[in-house]
C-alpha cells in the first residue's frame, strides 16, 4: 500500500512523464489535521492567486492542469516550461518574500520527474531552527504549531 505522498508522487511523475516539462506542486504545509478548512481552502485560493502574479512575471506561459484538495490538503499543479533549478530558486525566492511564505510548500520538479531539493534547509514555522531540528527535538507541541498555522491563515484572510 502506498501512503498518500508516495501515491501523490508518482500522480506528479505521471503528469511530467506525458508532458515532458516542469511540474510546480503549490500546496500548504499544514501541520496536524484537519488539512482543511474553509479558512484553509479561502487563504489557499488567494495565496495560490498571488503564486500565478509571480509566476506570470517569470514567464506567462503556463498551465494550471489540476486544481483540486486531498487528504493532504488544497493543492494545485502547473505546468511550465522554464529551467526548472532557476524555477526552484524563483519559488524559494517567493516562499520567502511572501506574507505567509512559511506556509507554503512549493515542489517542483524537473522534466525528468527527480523533485528538486532547498539547498538551505526550511525554517521552522515558530522559530529560526531549521524545521527539522525541531521536529526530532519535539521543540513544539503539535497544538502551538497548529495554532500558529490557524493564526496565520486567519491574519492572511484579513
Ligand atoms: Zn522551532
């Protein structure tokens, strides 16, 4: 059985894999459940509106193939055709600048269907560690996380 990533992954490399360009995933990275919630889906749309405003800068010249939720939460995919280590430092770039950049995950992954890696690891939502110190230290608890989260989304919705 596959889990809901992997399964998720190989959909991603389905879609890359006929269409023989870069695939950008835009979706949040929520902590805990419920993965969704009206707040969620109405901040996701406009972030996700705000992604496209940046993106089309970069190049105008691309595609929304799937917009829809899963258990992991609201997502969208968009095809692009554009190098796709640049496209990753461009998302990075974005994720950062962003009001609630720290939300967001933003996959891409090249022609080839291989995700690309940060070459700096992501910050934790709280605090400055890197997130995955937290998470094996437990440095949080997965209430004060989740509320952040919520809190965020809400200030955002504003
Ligand atoms: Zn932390």
């Amino acid at each position: 059985m596959l889990n809901a990533k992997e399964a998720f992954c190989l959909k991603e490399q389905d879609i890359v894999r006929k269409n023989k360009m870069p695939l950008i995933t835009f979706k949040f990275n929520i902590p805990t459940i419920p993965k969704n919630s009206p707040p969620i889906s109405q901040a996701f749309i406009k972030a996700l509106k705000d992604f496209l405003q940046f993106l089309g800068k970069i190049n105008d010249n691309f595609t929304i193939i799937e917009q829809s939720e899963n258990v992991l939460g609201p997502y969208a995919l968009i095809l692009i055709k554009f190098n796709s280590k640049l496209l990753k430092k461009k998302a990075i770039k974005f994720e950062n600048e962003h009001k609630i950049g720290r939300l967001f995950d933003i996959d891409i992954m090249d022609e080839l269907g291989r995700v690309l890696n940060r070459t700096k690891k992501r910050k934790c939502f709280l605090c400055d560690n890197p997130a995955i110190i937290c998470m094996r230290l437990n440095k949080h608890s997965q209430n004060e996380v989740r509320s952040f989260f919520d809190e965020k989304i809400k200030s955002y919705l504003e």
